[in-house]
C-alpha cells in the first residue's frame, strides 16, 4: 500500500484484514514512518509503506522516508502488486504520478484505489474518477472506488489480493 500522507492506507488494511487495530491510524499525517509488514494468515505480507506528500516533519526524514521506500520497492522480490492509494477528492500529486510511471515502468502490477469515496456524491466521483483517469494515463475502469466507512471496494481489493496468492 503506497500513497500520500493521510490518504487512507492504514484504514485500508484494517478493512481488508477485517480488524479495528492492525495497522495503526492516527488523523496526524506522517504517522507511519516505517515500513510496516502485516503477515495475514502465514501467507502473505501486506505492506504498508510511509506517506510522501505533506506530512509535517524535517525534509530530512521526508527524504529517507523516501530512500526507505525506494530501496524496498527496488529489493523486495516478492512483490506481487502496488495498490497506489489516491484520494477521490484530489488530483494525483507530483509524487502520485511519479509513484505511477515507476511501477508501470518496473513491470509491476498496479492497481489504483480511490479512497475516502464516500465523501463524494454519485455525480461527483464519476466526474473525479474520468479526471484522475486521465491525469494517470488508465481506463476509469482501472481505479477501484473504495471507502473504509461505507466498505464500498474492500471486496474488490480483497479480490485483488486473493488473485495473487
């Protein structure tokens, strides 16, 4: 699980995981500044990496926030997919495009997710969804609508995730 600063990636493996606490979720940005494994029934790791994007910290720890993350995405052999976490509210940053063109020119499969959908009408996230679609380069198809409080796209990704294994 990769994306910006608050957008959502610990709330996502507490929904995919079906528990309240796996990962830790904090309303502060930045809080997780560690690679996080979670080991799901002696399986398979998901990973939750550090944000980038606005986090209130030192550019310091922003940058081997940074360095921590590429080094894992350019070792970790066992890497099946990249869930890249946008907020359906925003457009993609700097950083989210980047993250984009690096996996797909790493060959690695990726699948985008629009979190925090229930804050949206209808109307509103058809129209968010064809923009993000077109500022990535992707089918509006590509991106899963997601929300950890209605749990709209928590199958999906549990789909997702169960195709790998």
């Amino acid at each position: 699980m990769v994306g910006r600063s608050n957008v959502g990636k610990s709330s996502l493996i507490n929904a995919v995981l079906k528990r309240k606490a796996a990962a830790r979720v904090s309303q502060t940005p930045g809080k997780t500044q560690a690679v996080q494994f979670y080991l799901v029934n002696e399986r398979f790791h998901i990973v939750d990496l550090p944000g980038y994007g606005y986090a209130k910290v030192s550019k310091e720890i922003k940058r081997s926030w940074g360095q921590l993350v590429r080094s894992y995405l350019d070792s970790a052999e066992a890497l099946q997919m990249i869930f890249l976490l946008l907020d359906a509210r925003r457009t993609p940053s700097e950083d989210d495009r980047l993250m984009h063109e690096w996996t797909r020119s790493a060959g690695i499969d990726e699948r985008v997710v629009l979190t925090k959908s229930d804050k949206l009408s209808n109307s509103q996230l058809l129209r968010s969804r064809a923009a993000i679609a077109t500022d990535l380069a992707i089918g509006a198809d590509e991106l899963i609508p997601c929300s950890t409080v209605t749990k709209k796209g928590i199958d999906h990704v549990r789909r997702e995730i169960a195709s790998r294994l």
